[in-house]
C-alpha cells in the first residue's frame, strides 16, 4: 500500500514568485494598501521635515541677524566701509557668523583686509575673531594705528599683558555682542522648552497616526483573505509557507508604500515652505544629515511595521483549523 | 474484499456556544472503500458537515480520529497532512471557494503549485482537466465571469488536478439550479467512474441518491442508517 509522503517545502524563489504574481493579480487592491502606508508614511515624514525646515528657519534667520549686528557695530565704528582697510587677528575656531561676515567684507567694495603686521598700522579697526585665547597683547595687535580700536567677537577672551614700556589704556576695545542679562536668558530657555515639547509632542501623535493607518491597511488585506488562506490549507500549503509568502508580500508593498510616503512627505513639506519662505532660506541651514538619517528611519520602519502588521493575522489564519478559516466572512 | 481507504473511529466534535457545550458529533464510526460513492445524507444541522469536515482533516475532532491510509490523520506532522490533502483529497464545497483574483486555470493549478510543479507542467495538466470538465473554452475567465455551474466546475477540475483517490464534495449541488446541480451530479458520478476515484458527497439532494453506491444518513450528530443503494426505496419525498 503508498505510503504518506511529506509535502514539499517550496523554495523562497518560488515563494517570491507567487507574491509577485499575487500583487500583479491583485493590483487595485495592492495599490489601496500601498496609500495607507504611502499616506502613514508621509505623514509622519512630512512632520520631521517641517521641524528641521523650522529649525533651519530659525538657524539661518539668527545668524543673518548676528551678521547684520555686527556690519552694524562696524559701520558705528569706522563709518562706510569701502576705501577703508580693517586688519584681521583670528583665534581659534571661527564660528558659522564669523565665516559670514568675512565673506561679506572680502566681497565689499574698496574694502582692504589684511593681517595686522601686514598692514603696517594702516588699519583704521581690528577685528578679533575666533573662540581661541589671543597669541598677542592688543598693544601689539594694534601698534601704528592712529586711533587703535579693537573690535572683539568674544568678551572673555584672554590676552597677553602688554609690552613693556606700552599702555593699554591707548587700546579702546569693543565688544560685537554684550552679555545676555539672565532675564533674557531665562526667557529663551523656556521658550526652547516649550518647542521642544511641542516638537516631541507632534512627534508622537504622527508616530501613533503612522502606526494605525499602516497596520490597519494590512490587517485589511490579510483577513479580508481568510477564506483564500483556508482555501490554500485545504489544497495543500503548509502554514510556514502562507507566512512566508505574506511576508515577502507585505514587505514588498510595505517598502513601495515608505519610499514613496518619504519622498511624497519630503516634497510637500518643502513646496510648503519653499513657497511661503523661499527656497533660499529653509535650504541655506538645513540639517541635511538629520533629514536623510530621519528618510532612512521612515524607509526602515514603515516596511517593517507593514510586515508585523501583516504577520499578525497571517498567522493567525496559517494556524487557524481549514474549516475555520473557510467560514469567515469578510 | 474492498480496501478501506479512510476510517472513522468513534468521531466526536464539541462546539462551545457561550457557556453551554453543544455536541455536533455524537460519535460516528464508518469506513470509506476505495472507489465507491458515498453519500453523506442528512438534514441542516445535523453534524453531516463537520463530519465531513473531519474526513477532509479540514476540522479536528474533539474525540475520536479519521484513519487515512492506515494512518491516524490527526496524528501525522504538519508536513505530511498537508501531503494527503493536496495528492490524496480533492475538495468541492458549496460555495466553490475559488480564489477570486485568479483565472480559472490559475485556480485549477493551485494543488500543483504547493508541490512544486514547475509553471509549464501546471499549465499542460490544468488545462486538460478543465477540458474534461467542460470548460476548455473558459481557461482565462476570472471566476466572477463565470455562472455557478461554470464555477462549480473549475471548482472540481482543482479537486481534480492532482489525481486524488478521494474526492470530498460538501453540497457541490446546493447553489446551484436543478439543470447545472443534475450536470454537476452527472460529472462526479462520471468521474468515479472514469478515474476509478473515491466519492463523497455530503448532501441533501435527493438526486445524489441514485448515483450513490451507499448512503450514511445521519442525525442528530449520529450515524442513523447506513445504506446500499439497492436497499433505498424511493418514495416521494
């Protein structure tokens, strides 16, 4: 008499396949979970883009700002800045505005810029630049100058003491920015707490949405085939394989659905802003390293999710008795 | 002496409908000879279903087990009753349970392709077996496109279309028409004929009687008669 044999385990080949053939066969409704995750997606990254927009906003808005002051301060100096020369003493690491204003100088007109003993006392101010303590006294910084002023971006900078046989009472020294008084201090830290809750906070309900909207898409596609599962049982599939076979399929369409929700959610957020701002100013600062780390996130976590929301009722139905899963009506 | 091919020891299937406990079998013992045609009779209600459902190892019963080649079915790995279900049964249901998206010859060849068959093999075979049950003109409908009886037919070439010794038909009539279920009759006494193939049918159509070789009335959750054909009367029903 024949003997019962085993059932083949298909290879994951063929198991890719068939998930192929499943989502061309079934495209419509492919494409309608495809936009719940699309949609999930893109909300989610269109959130993190706006807040590193925002950021950028604010980062580019503030050192505009700095760099205006201190083109200010020099002109309340010096008066208008071309035909006059301004030496130059950098320190250390020179910061973002720093850089700006360097740029905007080289660029002005009849402007000269030159090291100090370049300049051989010509200079009409000096710019202290950078984080660093100075190498020179001011006295010797300044040593020629008919008026010496120095104009200093840091007001604890530590300096050399004077030559011998010079005084720094000659030196008038200006700061470019004063101290903030603890009041204004204080004003900007709460105001820096609070965006950061709100930011955390817009952040976890866009999580939350995100979740629902793409497990909800591919619980539907998965139990709205209950039968076609039982149907699978009854013809001889074993329930790794149905697993297997949602999976890849879920991954498949779990993947199309987050990179085209990330770039969907990308784009608007910019044609958002971009409109209302410019383009100029939300790219000039904009966190580029945090925007593709945060595309990456969403690339990875929406296929994921897709597929343990797949998963879930999947093997629920692979697990399920025949008879069971061939009741069910969805 | 026939050879048994599936045998029903003592099968008992519990049902909880909230607290109380309903006993939709009471326990059935029967078996089933190779290539014969039996009809399962019996009104709604009665526990032919979830019967049949234990033939099929569709269903898992609460005490009690189905003998299938010698072998306790219940009590084989996963991997081997997945075996007899998709070379050793054939099943027909009611309601045809197509995969809706698919063709029909994407449909009929299902069974080959959970064995491993390669595409070109499935594609010759279904096809030929939808011939032979009418439809070789019908390959690339979609079910939707199809009548019942159309259906019910790409329904038994899937059952069909690994050659199976068993072919369990659960009211393969009862959707249907007078005209298409007498065909669909026809068709499978055909094919007991024809393949030398095992038939079960669980039914309330009283036309299935004068085909069946034998007929398990049951009631109640029990087998009340079992029957050959020759001692049935047929009085008007």
């Amino acid at each position: 008499m024949e003997q019962i044999g085993k059932q083949v385990k298909l290879p994951l080949g063929r198991a890719l396949q068939i998930a192929v053939q499943g989502i061309r066969i079934r495209f419509g409704r492919s494409l309608v979970t495809v936009s719940g995750v699309v949609l999930g997606v893109a909300f989610f990254m269109s959130n993190v883009t706006s807040q590193l927009i925002k950021q950028a906003i604010a980062d580019e808005r503030e050192q505009r700002q700095t760099l205006n002051l201190m083109l200010t301060l020099m002109k309340s100096e010096i008066g208008d800045l071309s035909g006059k020369t301004v030496a130059l003493a950098t320190f250390g690491e020179t910061t973002v505005s720093e850089r700006d204003l360097l740029a905007v100088l080289r660029k002005t007109p009849g402007l000269t810029l030159g090291a100090p003993e370049a300049l051989g006392g010509k200079a009409h101010l000096l710019l202290v630049l950078g984080a660093g303590p100075a190498t020179a006294s001011p006295d010797i910084l300044t040593a020629g100058m008919a008026q010496p002023v120095l104009l200093d971006s840091l007001a604890e900078r530590a300096y050399p003491s004077a030559k011998p046989g010079s005084s720094l009472a000659q030196v008038r020294r200006e700061l470019f920015f004063g101290r903030e008084s603890e009041e204004q201090a204080d004003k900007l830290k709460t105001q820096a707490e609070q965006a950061t809750f709100r930011t955390l906070w817009i952040g976890i309900i866009s999580i939350l949405v995100t979740i629902i909207g793409i497990a909800n898409a591919l619980l539907m596609s998965v139990t709205e085939r209950f039968r076609e599962i039982g149907t699978m049982k009854c013809l001889g599939a074993m329930s790794a394989f149905i697993r297997k076979l949602f999976l890849i399929e879920s991954a498949m369409l779990g993947f199309a659905g987050a990179v085209i929700g990330t770039a969907l959610g990308t784009l608007l957020s910019f044609a958002g802003y971009g409109l209302t701002f410019g383009f100029g100013l939300i790219t000039a600062a904009l966190n580029v390293g945090g925007l593709l780390v945060a595309a990456a996130a969403c690339i990875a976590g929406g296929t994921v999710l897709s597929m343990l929301a797949a998963i879930y009722p999947a093997n629920f139905a692979a697990r399920m008795v025949p008879a069971s899963a061939l009741r069910t009506n969805v | 002496m026939r050879n048994v091919i599936a045998r029903a020891i003592d099968v008992k299937r519990q049902y909880k409908l909230g607290k109380e406990t309903v006993w939709a079998l009471k326990g059935i013992s029967l078996d089933i000879y190779e290539g014969e045609y039996l009809s399962i009779m019996g009104p709604s209600g009665s526990g032919k279903s979830t019967f049949f459902n234990m033939i099929g190892a569709l269903d898992i019963p609460s005490s009690g087990t189905i003998e299938f080649m010698g072998a306790d079915l219940f009590a084989l790995p996963e991997e081997k009753q997945a075996w007899v279900r998709c070379n050793k049964i054939g099943y027909i249901f009611q309601t045809y349970n197509l995969v809706t998206v698919m063709t029909a010859l994407e449909n009929v060849t299902l069974p080959m392709v959970l064995k491993g068959a390669s595409k070109k093999a499935c594609d010759a075979r279904a096809a030929e077996v939808l011939d032979q049950v009418g439809l070789g003109h019908r390959l690339h409908h979609l079910p939707g496109q199809l009548s019942g009886g159309q259906q019910q037919r790409v329904a038994i070439a899937r059952a069909l279309v690994n050659a199976p010794s068993v072919i369990l038909a659960d009211e393969p009539t009862g959707n249907l028409d007078k005209a298409t279920g007498a065909e669909i009759i026809d068709l499978l006494k055909r094919l007991q004929v024809e393949h030398n193939a095992t038939i079960v049918t669980a039914t309330h159509d009283v036309k299935m009687l004068a085909i069946s070789d034998r007929i398990a009335w049951i009631r109640d959750g029990k087998l009340d008669r079992l029957e050959e054909r020759k001692d049935v009367k047929f009085t008007k029903e």
